[in-house]
C-alpha cells in the first residue's frame, strides 16, 4: 500500500516534485534559521553594496512599475517583479555571492529577492518565508545533478537557467500552492528561462542581471498558474524538454533532484565567498595568499604554473591572453590570472581589488602575464574546488602550494563574525554609517518572526 506521502508512480518529474514540495518540512531542520539568516544578510549586504554601480541605477531606471516592495539599499519601492528584477541584479552584481559548490550556481541572489519581494506583496509570514528560502534554495542545488555540467557547456548560465525553477518553488512554497498549480508554474517557467554566457567575452554586464531575470520570471510562472494558466507537466524531461533545450540532452539523473526530498537537505551547504570573483578561483588566491607569506619579492617570480580543472578553463582561464589582461573589473573577476596577481600583490580580492583602475595596474598586469595552466584530468570539480601554485624564482628555485578546499565552503565554512564582517564592509562601501548598517542586520535578523512581512519590515537606506 501506497504511504499518505508518497507520490503515485508513472507522474512526470514536476509532478514529482511538487508532490514533494507540498508535503516537506524544512523549517524543521536543526540549521534551518540561522542558514536563511545568514543567506539574507550577505544578499542584502551584496545589495547594499552595489546600490550606487551604474548597472544598478540601470536596472531601476529601466522598470516602469510602481509598487510597496523593498528596493534594498534604496529609499524608494517598486512592484513586486521590478523589485525582486533590481534585488536579484545587485546581489549578483560584483560576483560576491554565495554559491553552491555542487553546482555551481548561485542561488541566494535569485531566491531571496523573489521570495522577499512576493513576501511583501502577498504579506506573508517569517515562517512561510523561511519555508520559501529554503524550497527554492534546495530546488536550484539539486538541479545541478541532473546533467552536471552540461548547461555551461550548452553555452548558458546555470543561476539563470536553474534559478528560474527554484524561484517556483520558492514562491510557490511559500503562497502554499497546490500540486497542480506547481506543475502549471514548472511547465510556465520552462518558457521564461534564459541567460547565454557570452558575457565572458568583453566584461559586458548581462550575467549580472541573470538572477534578477530568474526571480521576476518565476514569480511570474506562479501568478501565471495561479490564475489558470497551463503548462506542460513534462517540461524537466520531455524530448522539447527543459534539459533537452539548455543541456543539449534528452538524459538526466531525475532521480538526483528528487530522492530524499525533505530528508537530505542541500540548501544548508550553500557556501558564502570570502573574495569578489568567480568562485573557482578562490582556492588559487588562498594558495597565493600563502605563497605570499614567505615574504618572497614578486619582482622575483619567472613564471607560476597552475594545475586546473577542464571543466573551468574555457570560463576561467582562456582565452589565456585575454584572461592575463583583463578590459575592466568585471572582466577581472573571471579571470585566475588576475586573482593570483592581485592576491599575491594586495593580500586579498575583495571589492576595491576588482575597481577599473586597479585591474590596469602595470604591475599585476606583468605579474599575470607569468602565469599558466595545465589540466589535471583527476580533479575533483565541480564536486570539489581545488587550488594549485607552482612558483619558479629568478634563481630557479620552485615552490609550490596546495589547497584542496573552498574557504567558505560547506567543510570550512566562515563564521558568524566573519559573514557579519563581510556584510558591514559592504555596507560601507555602499556609504552606509556603521549605525544604519547596525538598524539592517536587526531587521533582517528579525524577518522569520514576524507573522506579517511588509514594506516597513526593513529599513530605507538614506
């Protein structure tokens, strides 16, 4: 006999699913709240941060659509699509954000502004939202196991692509839809998909926007079914499926979404980044970091030899002549030749080490210039995120350094303190007063008790 939760055979994978996400608990995981508040802080903090880029004034100039909704890092509102279109856009903006390390994709900057905004459209509660957080959060993790890799390879952005769905689910958890409307939403959504990576071409500023597209988009699919509005049950596995579109193949491991829904949760893993750049160079600039520590002249360095990943070197490392001079800082921050010069130069990548005027520098452009790669068929990405130097001096001597791990990560993951660091710099980098920042992370510490989530629930920034 079938057992009250689970779901009939023979259903398509959305069926599945929102079967699942009807019948889950995550709110009852152990980590649960202080993992959303933690993810919420660094969103906002991100936002907060990037309020003043011109990407940002971009994105709100473009949206004719007033509204009650939080624009955050901002004194005005917009409609709950335009808001959560600006939020998702400046949470992604400098690549500061967190990542899944499975995947990668980025799903913070997708799902908090979605689920935000439509918290505050529809008045929800903290606890719906946290049950939202984490459905969406969870849904975008483990789409990534379906065909692993392949959407990069397709030639599109795994946080557009996946973020679409998991801002559904997120939504659609917390308005507390029906199986049938998550279906119609999932099917919707396949339609609204989209994010190419050509963007690593020239620096060019379209993935930013890919989260605040994905979150606007779901939030949409669900208002879509909610009001009737059909779409197909098969979309995740049809032959004009979802994976068939964006992954170039009519095979996935569905069950890799699926199996242990609500009992083996992902969306707790989820890692924030220490430095402001692609995630996979992080563990190059912790081995450069360290070099660095030997008190060594860079002036000193006749080359350094990386070992890399296959799976990182056409996002990462070429083409490799482009990759050593990067245009502008945002170029930069897809860039591992850069991370490592400016790492072994400034000690850190963080904001200020990714400003235009830095990234031209003659000196990191020099020491870039020295660096190179090698593919280790062996290495473990995307399951794990590895780090190699191989330093040769002037005088022939070579030193070498190793890391096998993301700091950050889900195995040595940052603080409290260090996560509450990294929101107050960022809040004053977007000219925030340290009391103003202080007002922020009480409010949005306090967001998953409230019984009623509106406008006023967090503060406007000056």
């Amino acid at each position: 006999m079938k057992k009250p939760d689970e779901a009939p055979a023979n259903l398509s994978v959305a069926q599945r699913l929102a079967h699942s996400i009807v019948a889950c608990t995550p709110e009852a995981h152990p980590q649960a709240r202080s993992v959303a508040r933690r993810l919420v802080l660094d969103i906002a903090g991100l936002c907060i941060a990037a309020r003043h880029e011109p990407y940002v004034q971009a994105a709100i100039a473009s949206i004719d659509q007033p509204g009650t909704c939080s624009v955050l890092g901002h004194a005005g509102t917009l409609g709950v699509e335009g808001a959560a279109f600006v939020n998702g856009t400046a949470a992604h903006g400098e690549d500061f954000d967190d990542t899944y390390e499975g995947g990668p994709v980025h799903a913070g900057a997708v799902i908090v502004p979605a689920l935000l905004a439509a918290a505050q459209r529809h008045g929800t509660s903290g606890a719906d939202l946290l049950r939202g957080i984490a459905v969406g959060v969870e849904v975008t993790c483990r789409l990534c196991a379906v065909a692993p890799m392949k959407v990069h390879q397709a030639g599109f952005h795994p946080t557009a692509i996946f973020g679409v769905m998991g801002a559904v689910a997120g939504v659609g958890a917390m308005l507390r839809l029906s199986e049938k409307q998550l279906v119609d939403a999932f099917g919707i959504a396949g339609s609204l998909a989209g994010g190419i990576i050509e963007y690593l071409a020239e620096g060019a500023w379209t993935k930013r926007l890919h989260p605040g597209w994905a979150a606007q988009s779901g939030y949409r699919a669900v208002r879509l079914a909610l009001a009737g509005f059909k779409g197909p049950r098969t979309v995740f596995e049809g032959s004009h499926g979802f994976f068939h579109g964006f992954a170039n193949t009519p095979d996935g491991d569905f069950e890799a979404l699926l199996d242990g829904f609500d009992t083996h949760w992902l969306w707790t893993t989820i890692a924030f980044k220490p430095y402001a750049c692609g995630t996979m160079a992080h563990p190059y600039i912790d081995c450069a970091r360290a070099w660095r520590q030997r008190g060594i002249a860079s002036e000193r360095i006749a080359r350094i030899e990386c070992e890399t990943a296959a799976g990182i070197v056409h996002r990462l490392w070429e083409p490799l002549a482009v990759k050593r001079a990067p245009q502008n800082g945002y170029a930069a921050k897809f860039s591992i030749p850069y991370a490592i010069a400016v790492a072994l130069v400034h000690d850190n990548a963080g904001l200020g080490e990714y400003a235009d005027a830095r990234v031209q520098d003659p000196a990191l452009r020099s020491l870039a210039a020295k660096v190179s790669y090698t593919v280790d068929p062996a290495n473990p990405y995307p399951r794990q995120f590895t780090g190699h130097l191989k330093v040769t001096l002037d005088d022939g001597t070579v030193h070498e350094h190793r890391q096998a791990f993301f700091k950050g990560g889900a195995e040595h993951p940052l603080t409290d303190a260090e996560l509450e660091h990294k929101f107050h710099a960022n809040c004053r980098h977007g000219g925030l007063q340290p009391a103003d920042a202080e007002r922020w992370q009480a409010a949005l510490g306090a967001l998953f008790d409230l019984p009623r989530i509106d406008t006023t629930c967090l503060p406007k920034a000056p």
